[in-house]
C-alpha cells in the first residue's frame, strides 16, 4: 500500500475486520498486516468489530504499523458490542476471540476525546494488545484519552494517550 489517499479509502473498507460473528459457527481472521496508511476524516479508523453474539469466530495475529490518522473520530477501535437495531442480540456477549494485534507507530489526530477505544466482550475479553508508538491527540492540541473495556495488554515507546491496557 502506498501512502495515497484512494488507497487509504479501500484500506478501511478492508481493514475494518468485521463484522465478525454473526453467525455461531464461523472461520476467523488472522495473520493481518495493514501498514503505511492515512486516514483523513473518516469515522473509523484502525478497526475490529464484532457482532455482539455467541460465535467460535476469532480475530489473531493482526498488524496495523505506520498510520496516520488525520481528524478521524474512531482512530483505533475494537467493538464488540455491535448489534444493529438492538435485534437478535441485545445482552449477549460476543463469543470472538480478538487477540495479539499490535499498533505500531501510529499517529496524528482524533476528531473524539476517546482516541483509542478497546470494547471488548466479557465473555471472551481480548488479550495480548499492543501499543507501540501510538502519538493521537484530540483536535490537535487537546489530550485524548482510551478507555479499555475487558482488554488486557501491553504499551511501549511513547504511547498517548495513556494506555489503559
Ligand atoms: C498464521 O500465522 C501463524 C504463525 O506464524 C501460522 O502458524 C499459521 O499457519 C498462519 N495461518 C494462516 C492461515 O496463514
Ligand atoms: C502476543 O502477540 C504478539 C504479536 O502477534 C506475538 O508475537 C506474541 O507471541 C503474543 N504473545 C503471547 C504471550 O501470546
């Protein structure tokens, strides 16, 4: 991929891994590496979501290295919780498995506070997330900040907002 904005359009359509989930017998996705993008203005960013549901669905061994983000309003996102309409789904938990991704060198801009937002399931909470490098702020100027919802990992380098892994 190469930093070029069309390209970087057809990145998030496929790099929006999900919707996982939907149905209870279902393959994962693994061994993803998404890297050398910008995101310009876009609602989500760097994203994993997954259909609040029982499912044997998983999301592993995922790479996002070298973003950059540039007003966008979900930079890095794992959502677990998704369930349209509040149909056939509310109050269950996602039965995905969503682990070892690891965000390297990302930067740039949030258009939200909550720049980094890891909403995972209770029932199966994701594990081994890594931030490595991640420099977003809110508006430019602002702090943003993360908030982690049944996510356990890790943060190196210099990692704003603060992890809360
Ligand atoms: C994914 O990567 C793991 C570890 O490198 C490897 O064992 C596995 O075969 C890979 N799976 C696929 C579907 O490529
Ligand atoms: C965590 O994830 C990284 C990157 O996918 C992987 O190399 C490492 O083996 C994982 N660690 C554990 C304890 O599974």
């Amino acid at each position: 991929m190469t930093p070029n904005g069309a390209l970087a359009i057809f990145a998030i359509k496929l790099l929006s891994i999900g919707s996982l989930g939907k149905e209870l017998k279902e393959a994962g996705v693994q061994n993803v590496t998404v890297k050398t993008a910008t995101f310009r203005g876009t609602q989500n960013g760097l994203r994993i979501k997954s259909w609040g549901r029982p499912s044997s669905g998983f999301a592993r061994n995922i790479l996002f290295q070298h973003v950059v983000m540039i007003n966008v309003q979900n930079p890095i996102i794992i959502d677990q919780n998704y369930c349209p309409n509040n149909k056939n789904c509310p109050g269950q938990d996602s039965g995905v498995k969503v682990s070892d991704a690891t965000y390297q060198d990302i930067h740039g801009t949030s258009a939200t506070e909550v720049a980094v937002k890891f909403d995972c399931s209770s029932k199966s909470p994701c594990n081994n997330i890594s931030l490595q490098d991640v420099k977003l702020t809110y508006k430019n100027v602002l702090p943003a900040q993360a908030s982690c919802n049944h996510a356990a990992g890790s943060a190196s380098g210099l990692v704003q907002p603060s992890s809360c892994l």
